[in-house]
C-alpha cells in the first residue's frame, strides 16, 4: 500500500471506530511519508518503466543523459538538465553531482558511493540498475532493445527504482485533507515540539504550512549570501580600519533588521531562534585559485589592448596610403579600446583583485570547519555580533509596537568555553538595554547557546548558567565526536565503512546514539541539572529522522528542528515515541 | 638562583642532610629544567646584552636579521640562519617563523601570536622588546645609539629575554651527575612511568640518555618520508592496481623492518610503542600548487627549446655563409638540447607530473585533519597496515632470534568505533600466526588504541575488549573537544581568547582539565572497568606539562611519554605529582 492511501485507511479505521487514533498513529512508519514530500510522477501518468534498479534516494527527476562527471558539471552549468548515469560514482566524481538533477548507476546498493552522497545532497538516485550496461566509449546505454545516447533524456524515480525513456511529468509534494487530520492527532499526543530549519519570510510560512511550531534554526548567513548584500559583506571583511569595518556593518544593519521583521511576522505567535553568524568569513570572498585565473586574464586583456594601441602607428610607418584611407575608423576602434581600458581595466581594478586575494590568502585554513568561525567571530570582530543582535532586538521592538505576538531567541554557536558564552551575553544585555530605552516598548527574548562543540556538552552544568535554551547542533557535533569531516567522510571512506560493516549506517544521516548519543544526553542532564526547567532541542539534519526522534524523547528533548518538508514526519514520529516510550530500549 | 644552582643544592642539602630526598625534589617547578634542556649561550660569554625583552620561549639562536616573512622564507630557504625581527606578527608571516632561527618582537606580550606560534614550533623568541623601533622602509632597527641593518647577525636568548650584537657561542643541552642523581630519585618515587616520543634508533638512544622509560610513540610516517622511501611511498600511492600497490609495499617492507629493529634494539629491555601509519596521503605527494607550476614551466622551457631548434634552418636560409661558418657549433648545441630534452623533458615528464597532480586533486580534502587518515587508511587499504604489521612482528621476531630482549607494542590511531579496532586485530593475529611459524620463534606483544578520538572515550569499555592498552593523543583530542583546529586556532585567534581572558592557557600547550581531562577520565574509568589491569597512557605533547602530569598520576595513568629532552622535566613532575598527590585539587 502507497503512502497517500496508508494514510487514508487510518484516517477512515478511525472514523469508522475500527481502531483508536493511537493505533491509527502507529500504523505505518512515518519515513513513508517522505514520498508524499518530494516531487512524484504525475498521477496520471500511466507509462511503463524502461528498467527498474535501487530506491536509493527519494524523489522523482527527468533530464539529459551524460555519461561523466565532468561533462555534467560544464552542460549543468550551461543550465542544462542532466541526470548523471554511471556504471559506480567515485568521490573524484563529486563536481557532477552538483550540478545533476539526479543519479542513475548500474552497480551498487543502497549504501553505495551515489546512494551516500545524493541522499546528503537531497537529489533523486536509483542505484544498481544491472539492466543497464554503459558503454563509456560509444557514449551510449543499452537497456534490452533500447539504445539511449548520451543527450537522450530520461526520468527516474529515486522513491521505487524506476527508470523511464523521455520526460515525465512530476508533481510537487502534496499535503491531503488526511495528513492533516492525522498530523492533528499526533500533535495532541506528542510530547517533543516540531519546529522548522527556515532562514528567509517564505520559507519559515512553508514550514508553518507543514505544520512547524517555531523556527528552531534561522541561519543568518544565507542572508549575508544574498546579490544585494554580498559587496557589503565583503566591504566589512576588507575593511582596513575599523571605521570602515562599522560603516559596511551600518548598511547591513537595516537589512537584516528587515529579514528578522519579516520572519518573525511569518511566524507571530511562535518562537524564532536565530543564530548568530556562524561560517569562517573566507565563505563569503572568491576562492584564491578563481582570483588568480580572473587576474592573469585581465593582464592577458590589458597586454593584448596595449598591442592594438600600436596598430595604426605600425601602420602609419609601414604603409602611410593604406593608414590614410582607414583611419578613421582606426581612430574609432581606438576610441572604443580606451573606453573600455577604462571602464574595465583600470589599474585599481587589478589591484582590487590583488588585495582582495591578499585577504583571501591571509584568512584560508588548513581545517575550514575548525577554524575561525562562529562565537571565535563573535569574540575577535565583537561589531559583527552586535550589529546582528542589535538587529534582532530592534526587528522584535518594532514587532512589537506594531501588537505582533513574537518569541525571538538569540542562538551562539560552537561555543566551547563558559567565557565565550558569557561574553556574547554581555554584548546582549548591552544592547538590550538600548533598545528598550530607544523604542520605549519592552522587548522579550530568550538566550541560549548550541551545543555543538563536545566540550560545550562536558560544561554544560556551567553553561546552564547563563543560557536560557541549548540546542543540539547534531552535524557539526557528529563530526567532531567521529573526528570525520562530513564532506571528506561521505566522498572518501563512509561507503566503504557502509559495505564492510564498519558501520551500520551514515552517522550524518541517523543518529549515532553510541557516541554522540551519550554526549548529548551528557548535555541535557548536566544543564537540568543546574536549571531544570532549561529547554534543550535538536536543530541538526538528525531532528527530521524518526530513529533519531525516539531517542530525543528518550532523553527528555523539548523539541526538534528540521527542514520543513520534514516537519509532517517528524510530528508523526514524535507521536510514536510518546507512543511507545515504554517499549523504548537505549541501544547504547 | 638558576636552574643548574637549583639542582646543584638540592643534591648537596640532602647529602649533607639538611633536607629529605622529598623535600630535595620538590624545592623546584620541574619547569626550570627547561633551561638546561635546550640550546644555551655558552657559560664563557661574557657580552653584554644590547636590549632586553620577554623570555617569550626558551632557547638561544644567532642569525641574519630580516624584518618581513617573505624575505625570511626566501633567505632561509637558501641555507641562511635568520632571526625574523618585526614590530608584532600576525597570522600571514608563519611562512616566515618556518624558516626563522628564531623571532623578536618590539611588542606584545608573553601570549602574542609571536610567542604562541614560536613555542608551538620550539623556536626561540624574545617578545615584547619595545627599546627596538623597527623602521620597515629603511630595512633598519635602532636601539639606543645603535643601528642594525637587515642582514646583520644578532643573537637572542629566549630563555632570559636578552639580545645580543653579532653570533654568541651557543652550547646543547647539558645532563649533570648531579641531575642524574636528583632524577634517579624522582624515579623511585613516582607512581607515573615516563616515555618518550622518538622515530628512530638515534632519537630512541638519545631519549634513553635522558632516562626515558621506553618509546610511547613510534610515528611510522617519519620513515616513510626518509628521501630514499618517499619515491616508493608515492608509486605506492600513485598505483593502479592491487599489483602495482602491493610491489610498492614488497619493496618498503624490508626497510621498515630494519627501521623497528633498529629502535627495538636501541630500547633494548624496554616498550617500544609503534603508531601505525597516521597522516592522509596526500601528504606525502607534492601540492597541486607546486605540481602546477612545475608543470607550466616544463612547458614553457619545451617551447623554448623547439624554438631553439629551428635556429639552425633558420640562419641556413637568411644567411648561408654565416651558418656555414658556424654550423658545427650550432650542430653541437642542438646535439646538447637534444640529449637534455631526452632526459628532462620526455612527454612522460610532463605526462607523468600530470598523473600526479591529478591523483593530488583526487585525494584533496575539505578538512584533512578530519579526513581520510589513520585506521581508515588501515581499513581502507588494508595492504598498507598489513605491511607496517608484518614489518613490526618480523623486527621482533629476528630480535628475540638474535637474544634482545624486546617489547613491541602495536597502535592504532583516530580509531572511533569498536568495529575498526576489531578489524585491524584480526589483521595482526593473522600475521602474527604467519610469522611465528615462519620463523619458528615465540613473538609476544601488545595490541592498543589511541584515545584520541572522542567517539574512543565514550566507548573504552568497549574497546578495552580488545586493546590491551590506551593511550591518550591529547593533540588531536583537544582540537576534537574544542574543534579548534591546533594550526587555525593558533594563528587566527587563540592569541586574542589570551589576551580577553577568554581562555587563561593555550589548550594546546596546558591540558584543558575541564574538557578534554573529562574525557580522558572517562576513558580510563570506563576501560579498567572491562579490564582493571589496562596500561593507559599519554602520548600527546602535554605529557611533558608538569600541570598535566599532576592529572594524569590523580586519573590514574600508567605512564606519560613526551618529546626527548622533555623526559627529565617528566621524571620531577611526575614524583612530585606522588608526594602531592594528597593536596591535588581537581579544577574540574
């Protein structure tokens, strides 16, 4: 039985009396619900697949046919649909992944290399489709009596293995009268709360669509990436003084004052909890090696303009008649070059780039993910902070006069340290003060941290002290109680470790209750322990899997966060771990 | 009174019985033995200094003076000693302490970023020498009535601040009858063993002579960068197939086993330590930035040379008499451009430097402190440690056949999980069997992990099922339990938490007890309580911190092994952690 007609029957067991809303909740298991979240095929359409291999990653995709990484990486570019079709994927195929819609192999489970890396990525794979054999050299796809080229389009479905010839249509998710009656049920059972990861006024009102009850995680640097505001960023990162520092920092502070103003109306009378800036400021510049290229290609430009600046000298001397009868439009095209000299090749243009490579050069890292980014920012450059929570507060005063109910909570991550904790607090409390005597309203919020580093889960007795909330940054801790780089991780060695039985899954994708399991449980006891009431939550990836939900139960969580298409599964899970909480065995 | 005078009384007092053997070793911080441990000005100098700055890290050095890091890089790579001199440093001249002899700064205290990243690297430094004023334009130093130009030798004494015109006679390390003395009493007293951390025959004899107890870490990538291995490490890396890997492995095995019979014999009688292959493997490949340049300039000088080449036809058709005149010369170098072309600049030159860089940008990684290293390297490619296996187990075995008494132990590093653990066992016991077989001899050893993951402390009950011992890297631990990369956090802002009393030491240099010491504790705790008789110890830098030595005796280590000459500091601190052991506080 298909997800869509599960949750049907339960809806109608109920109603007819047949079954109790509780035995209706724990009737399926919410993952299948996740069909019902991705794009699917068109209902309607009635074709027969071509072949069918692995559901290696939900969700359906059509597009062109390319047979390697690179060619998918140069026509996606282009703006091309492109499903990438490989024998095996191997890390050194990642760029192709970035840019396909979706991932066709013919070998491999559902543990494989593809399989790993596009779940992490959220795109459609079927993998192991041995129907298909590839031939690298002709460019082609044999499939029993069908020869497919490369360019030749396809569609897979990624939620039952299907693979069809040509474009099918695809629906968007869908959200049923049913879901929502049960997903009813489920709040009224749940103990955990189910917020949403949102970061823009659009997202955080479709995340309410699914019935989010807050925004546990707004990330503040998807807005420093927006067109309008990325030259200001970069202004404040070069800056050279820090007046200059303050006054990219006074153009950015209306901005993000009116994202917070938006999100928070979006969700008025739920809790938002932002996050101040977290990623190393070297995010936000070019790389070095694009720097370099763009450099020598504009001193390539200059040196090939200087040479046509000396064409109709050379001409002149060389042959004065033919000079005469062209030099009009020599002077013409030289006016142009000069024009163009000067818009384009200005010598500071050049030796902007040069500094801003400087910097870049000055800020890289050896280990981007340990280095200088989160509350080490907020501690060594205290104006960025301060403007982003002058910018929260001011965002909830005007809210505020405004008679919008709002609950804003100022969230620091990879915090380490008690001090570091306490001193964001003072920048808080500060600021606060200002704003409440400036807007003459009161302005309520919450402080509180990420746990997210393990020594924050060691101190957390002390951290209690001063946070209002903690919530679990479950990728970031995973990494570090691994000691693996996702990224490395997922492309070098976790297939590997997949297949040989190493590890049983993906600990990025569930939740490693062995290891991070006991260092967040660690956490929340050490933090009731000195505030009782604290309030602890999950804003990692891990908070949308059911898996994982059970166990934040188990652990007296208040709540989970996830990314909003997760948000109905992850309700119906925490009804099943209320559910069930008797039956509940820690496997640690 | 100076560390040689301390040491010299406490032996005489208690020969003259004024004092016990207790009370003559705690008369001083183990600490002060520092200053008879490193590079010293020789006793007969009788030179005045010229300046006087903070003793910002022990040691004396002479050099050229350079006032920039790029200059220093560029001077040092050329063989010359340089002292890199500058007002303060900042995170973009590490290239230059690289290559520097050692640093002086005109400010900034005894936590500057000078003086962190100089005793990070166990370079000599002099902070904060505010009589110097530094003019960068001039290239010149003036100190009171003296001027220094760049390339003028000075001299600096880390250890006392002082600053000296012109090269100072320096002498090593010094080991006086009557520290021996003293440290054989600390030995007798001490609960705590204290190993030392050496990679080869010679740094094992020296790390005896300083009375190290055994080798508590043999780090194996040192030989595999030795100039007469790397080539075979790289086809080994470079290798297409299992084949071609396992002849690269064919040919490293006999020369790894002389390197461990080598230093079993060095510690004859004593444990012997070997780590198993740790870093990733990019870094035994040159750098892709490296690889590029070497490549274009490759092309560059074929191009050259081809258009050398046409030189002879050339000057045949404009000017026959002149060509004729020269022809024979002119056949000659062509002869010699042929024969340099052949050797330098055959198509497999270029081709195979490709080869390489690709290999390079495959192995790339985001975070390569968290990437793919250690036991997944081991799990991965098992041929690899399956090599390092044998290689050891042979070592021993011909030892044992010759009669020296030896004490081979084998350990895994960055192992996070139980299963990876168990993995590489059963690679040992499989060699093992071979090898006793084979050559007919009882081989005895000990299997064990690094604790240096946090995963590995949270699940030592567990691994303690399999590891006959532990051993903390408290390195790695650190940056996993702050996730402050140790390179990053050291030059982008560690210096500031410093300084904003954010954190009162450097983490990396003192044992942070409340963190990373938590971990430890658990890890010790939860191991002896699967095995009660489990040896753990500490193989990461603070093993050589007094402070840290007081820790690991109140946890309950077996032994703490350090760096060579920091053995004899080890001995006092780990005595005097015994007779304190009833006043020790736990800052936790």
């Amino acid at each position: 039985m298909n997800a869509r007609a599960m949750v049907r029957t339960s809806v109608e067991m109920f109603q007819e009396s047949l079954i109790t809303k509780e035995r209706a909740l724990l009737r399926f298991e919410p993952l299948i619900l996740e069909q019902l979240l991705v794009p699917q095929l068109s209902p309607d359409f009635r074709g027969k697949p071509l072949a069918q291999g692995l559901p290696a990653s939900p969700g359906a995709a059509s597009g062109k046919i390319v047979f390697d990484a690179d060619t998918a990486e140069a026509r996606g570019r282009l703006g091309e649909k492109i499903i990438l079709v490989r024998e095996e994927t191997k890390p050194e195929d990642i760029h192709g992944f970035f840019q396909a819609q979706g991932i066709l192999t013919s070998r491999g489970g559902k543990t494989s290399h593809a399989a790993v890396v596009a779940r992490g990525m959220g795109k459609p794979c079927v993998s192991g489709c041995e129907q298909i054999v590839i031939n690298d050299v002709t460019r082609s796809a044999i499939i029993g009596d069908t020869t497919l080229h490369e360019g030749d389009v396809i569609t897979i479905n990624g939620s039952t293995g299907h693979v069809y010839v040509g474009e099918v249509p695809t629906v968007e998710a869908e959200f049923s009268g049913e879901m929502a009656t049960l997903l009813a049920w489920a709040d009224e059972v749940a103990r955990l709360k189910v917020l949403a990861n949102a970061d823009t006024p659009e997202a955080a009102a479709k995340a309410r669509g699914f019935g989010a009850m807050g925004i546990g995680l707004c990330r503040t640097e998807r807005m420093f990436n927006g067109t309008d505001r990325l030259p200001i960023v970069q202004e404040m990162i070069l800056a050279e003084t820090p007046e200059q520092r303050q006054a990219a920092l006074d153009r950015l502070l209306p901005i993000q004052r009116s994202d917070f103003k938006g999100i928070f109306k979006a969700m008025r009378g739920l809790p938002v909890t932002v996050r101040l800036l977290d990623p190393p400021m070297h995010e936000f510049l070019p790389t070095a090696a694009q720097l370099e290229l763009e450099i020598a290609h504009l001193h390539q430009l200059r040196d090939t303009i200087k040479g046509l600046e000396e064409l109709p000298d050379t001409l002149k001397l060389l042959n004065p008649k033919l000079y005469q009868q062209y030099s009009d439009g020599l002077l013409k095209l030289m006016g142009g070059l000069h024009t163009f000299k000067e818009s384009h090749l200005e010598e500071d243009v050049i030796s902007k780039k040069e500094t801003i490579l400087k910097k870049v050069r000055a800020l890289a890292e050896v280990n981007p993910m340990l280095g200088h980014r989160g509350v080490r920012l907020g501690i060594t450059y205290p104006e960025i902070y301060t403007m982003q929570i002058q910018a929260i507060l001011e965002a909830a005063a005007l809210c505020a006069k405004e008679g919008v109910e709002i609950y804003p909570e100022i969230m620091v991550p990879q915090v380490a340290t008690v001090e570091e904790l306490k001193r964001i607090h003072s920048y808080v409390q500060r600021i606060h003060k200002v704003v409440e005597l400036t807007h003459g309203i009161n302005v309520k919020f919450k402080f509180g941290s990420m746990l997210e580093v393990v020594r924050a889960c060691v101190r957390a007795g002390r951290m209690a002290e001063t946070a209002e909330f903690f919530s679990f940054g479950t990728n970031d801790l995973t990494q570090a109680v691994f000691s693996f780089s996702r990224e490395d991780a997922e492309n070098k060695f976790l297939p590997a470790y997949n297949e040989t039985g190493i590890l049983q899954d993906n600990p990025f994708e569930v939740l490693d209750i062995k290891g991070v399991g006991q260092l967040m449980k660690m956490g929340v006891e050490r933090g009731r322990q000195t505030n009782p009431d604290l309030k602890v939550g999950i804003c990692g990836e891990h908070g949308g899997h059911p898996g994982s939900i059970h166990f934040c139960h188990h652990i007296g969580l208040s709540y989970v966060s996830c990314s909003g298409p997760r948000v109905p599964i992850a309700r119906l899970a925490a009804a099943q771990a209320k559910l069930l909480e008797g039956e509940y065995q820690d496997p640690s």
